[in-house]
C-alpha cells in the first residue's frame, strides 16, 4: 500500500504528543503542583506572627503622690451677730441695709424716731440744773451752819440737819445726772450701729413698726468668714492636726482652699463622727454661700508610689489589667490593683514588678497574647 506524505499540520500534531509524553515523564503533572502548595503553606505556618498592632511603651516610675482624706460637711457662718433694737417703743423710721451688703463696724443700718427721746433728754437737763441749784444752796447753808458751830448760834441738831440737807442734794445732782445719761443713751440708739464688720444675711427689719427692745433687725456674718464643718469618722480623726491644708469644692463646682481651725473635742456617739472646723478663704463671687453642702479633701503630705500613664491601664468586666511586653513583643495580660491617680498617673498597688515594659498608646485594643509593633524603639525589651 502507498503511504501518503507528511503534512506540516501532522507534524505540529506529532511534536505536541511528544512534549507531553515527556512531562509526564518528569513528573510535572497535576500532582506535582499540589505538592508544591502544601509546602508553601508549610513554610508560612513556619515563619514569624504578623503584629497585631503598633504600641509605644514604658515603664512604671517611682513618683511623690499626695496622700488626701475625703470628708463631705456643711459651709456655715464663723459667727453671726444679731443686730436688734435699743429702744423700745419708738417707730422705725429709715433702713439703710439690705441683705448682701458689706457693712463697716459702726456703720448706720437703721434709724429710729427720735423726737420723743429729745424731748426727754431735754427734761432729763433741766432736772440736772435744778438738782445742782438746789445743791450749791444746800451746800451754802452747811457751811454758814458750821461756821456758827464755835459760837453755839445754832445746836448741834440744827447743824447736822443742815449737812443732811447738803448731802441730800448732793445724791439728787447724781441721780440727775444719770437719769440724763440714760437718756442720751436712748437718743444714741436711735441709730442701730453695725456691731461688727461683715455681711447681712438676714432682715426683718421694716419701715415704719413700733418695736420693742431686743426686737432683731438685721442679722450679721462677722467679717465675712466663712468654714467648712467636716464630717469626719473617728477612725480618721487622729490623722487631722490644726493646720492642715484642706482644698473644698461647693456643689455649684466651685472650689476655695482652707485651713483647719479647730478638731471637735467629742464624738457624735450615734454616728462616730466628728466635726473638724476648716477656716474658708472668702473672696468675693467665689461661689461658696453659706448653708451649702460642700465636699473637700485634707492634705496629709505625700508618700512614694509606682506609677504608670493612665492610658496603660485598662479596664474590662470591672478589673484593671496592664498589658506587658514579653520576647518577640507578645504582651501579657496581667491584673492590677490601683489606687490614687494624680492628673495623669496612675498608682499600682499590686501585679506588676518597677522593671517591666508596658504598653500604653493602644493598650485598650490589645488581648492577651498579642504581637506589637514597638513605635519606640528605646522602650523595647
């Protein structure tokens, strides 16, 4: 039989056949691939944990904090005066002060009527002069009387009535004078004087009432101070000395600094607390008004601490934690007790040793076990 002659399309065909046979033959078939992609994720599980996130750390330092006593308790009065009414039975013609005023000692707060007060003034005088006529008389007669002693002119009786009668208008001249006295002081109560310098926290004061003696008109909160009477348990009271630095915070928000003036000498044996009288710098529109409830806190010096940035510490279902920086940069999570914070330190109490590295700007995102990226690079471990 006669063979037909190659095309170059049965060639092309014959030449890919070929090929194939031998990579099959080599051992570059499906197989082979697989293979190949099983070692590479062999070679990823095998290589270093990708960083979670990137952190900057620190290390707990050694600081002075504040050691405070907190307290709540009332702002009251230092003292307060009551300014009342002299004279009674005069009508109250003018009122000078109202609630608010910063008054002077001896300062005018009221006026009373003072006509009838006049009129016995001006009777109380006459009566004085009278008395003193009456006395220079008297007084003239015992003399001329004895006088005429050596002569006996005159008996020894009518002598010594002549002295009675001399020391008799003497003692009238005396209760002249005071009966004038008592009422020039009458005419000086008709003007109510501020007994002290300070500030009226009350008036009763009212034009034009007929008031009898004692009646109150106004009521003064001498100059002006004011203090903190703090609730203090009588655990904590041996603590206070007279002296202490105390800063108080109104609950208006506003906030004065005091001094410790006196520590009560008893304690309220039904609730075991005592008042310490905390003296209040009173300038003025600082906000704190007597009658106030008022919180504050004692300054008992400082102690040593250790302490972290705020940021470190995290809080989660009600613990703090702190995350450390371990090798390879995995962080542990470790629970911690803390305790006073001062702007933005934080003490720890208890959990961590003063030589770890922690986290700090990113903390609140990182779990137990993490791997960080360090952003500076001098706090690495």
């Amino acid at each position: 039989m006669k063979q037909k002659p190659f095309t170059p399309l049965t060639l092309a065909t014959a030449l890919c056949l070929a090929l194939a046979g031998l990579g099959l033959s080599l051992g570059f078939g499906p197989a082979s691939h697989a293979e190949d992609a099983k070692a590479a994720k062999a070679d990823a599980s095998n290589a270093a944990p990708k960083a979670s996130m990137t952190v900057t750390t620190a290390k707990p330092s050694q600081s002075a904090l504040p050691v405070r006593l907190a307290a709540n308790g009332n702002i009251a009065a230092w003292q307060e005066a009551s300014v009342g009414s002299e004279s009674g039975g005069l009508k109250l013609l003018e009122v000078r002060a109202n609630v608010g005023d910063v008054v002077k000692q001896g300062q005018v707060l009221a006026v009373f009527a003072a006509d009838t007060v006049q009129a016995d003034v001006a009777l109380a005088r006459a009566t004085l002069a009278e008395a003193q006529a009456n006395a220079a008389d008297a007084l003239a007669n015992a003399e001329r009387a004895r006088s005429l002693q050596a002569s006996g002119a005159l008996s020894t009786q009518q002598i010594n009535q002549y002295s009675t009668a001399d020391l008799s208008a003497k003692a009238r001249v005396q209760s002249a004078q005071a009966q004038l006295a008592q009422q020039e002081l009458r005419l000086k109560h008709t003007q109510v004087l501020a007994p002290d310098s300070g500030i009226i926290s009350a008036r009763s004061a009212t034009v034009g009432a007929v008031l009898g003696a004692g009646t109150e008109l106004f009521r003064l909160i001498r100059q002006g101070r004011l203090e903190w009477r703090a609730e203090v348990t009588s655990a904590e009271l041996g603590r206070i000395k007279v002296g202490t630095p105390v800063q108080v915070q109104g609950a208006s928000g506003a906030a004065v600094a005091g001094k410790v003036r006196m520590v009560a000498p008893t304690v309220d044996p039904q609730t075991r607390a005592a008042l310490v009288y905390v003296d209040l710098a009173t300038p003025a529109n600082n906000g704190i008004k007597a009658g106030m409830f008022a919180r504050g806190e004692f300054a008992l010096g400082s102690t040593g601490a250790l302490t972290v940035p705020q940021q470190a510490v995290v809080v989660r279902d009600g613990f703090n934690y702190i995350f450390s920086l371990g090798k390879d940069n995995k962080v542990a999570q470790q629970k911690v007790e803390v305790g006073r914070r001062v702007g933005e330190q934080v003490e720890v109490l208890k959990g961590l040793s003063a030589d770890a590295t922690i986290a700090v700007t990113g903390a609140g995102f990182l779990n137990d076990g993490d791997t960080v990226r360090v952003a500076n690079k001098d706090a690495a471990p």
